[in-house]
C-alpha cells in the first residue's frame, strides 16, 4: 500500500504539523548562493551588471567568490532592490544590528 506525504503529514498532531509547517516557510526564505537570491529576484546577471555599472562576466565571477568585502555584497543586494543587514548573535544577549562599520577601519579601542 503507497502511503502519500499528504496521508503522512495529515496524520500528525497539530503541534507537530505547524512545526513541520514553519520550517518549510523558514526553508523557502534560505538562500545557499548568490545565485538563487538573484534567481528569486526574477533578475539576470545583465539587469545586474548594469545597474552596478560592471560586466556580465564580473556578475558571475562576484556569484561564484566564496568570500567578499560586505561593500560588494550590499551593492549586489541593493542593485536587486534588496537591503544588506548585518545581525551579530552573542552568547545570553538578544541579536544586534550593525548599522556600520566605519568603526572599524578606526583605531581600535580596546
């Protein structure tokens, strides 16, 4: 007997279910590259390149970098529309925004 995921999921308790449910919503909102954020935003590397006044090529090889300066992250989100926000989570405190890193280009203060 084929038991189908819809049978499976409709058997559970509903607590269960409305995890197994914000999950997935929080699954749908994770990106793994640069590439599928961009991909979402229904754009191509040209409609990028271009409002960043850089080439396609430079589109892609800034995709396919496996570290970046936060600058050239921030104008990819924003040539998408998007908004950068850097949260920093410390151990028994809430999450903070940084709003910049001016700071830290300064002298250190220690």
């Amino acid at each position: 007997m084929v038991v189908t995921l819809k049978e499976v999921l409709d058997s559970l308790p509903p607590e269960r279910r409305a995890e197994i449910d914000r999950r997935y919503e929080e699954l749908l909102n994770e990106v793994e590259s640069l590439k599928q954020l961009r991909r979402l935003s229904k754009l191509s590397q040209a409609q990028i390149a271009k409002k960043l006044k850089i080439s396609q090529p430079a589109v892609s090889k800034i995709e396919k970098q496996t570290d970046m300066y936060l600058s050239t992250l921030r104008g990819y989100v924003e040539a998408m529309g998007g908004e950068l926000d850097v949260v920093v989570r410390l151990p028994d405190r809430e999450p903070v925004k940084v709003k910049s890193l001016e700071d830290v280009a300064g002298p250190q203060n220690t």
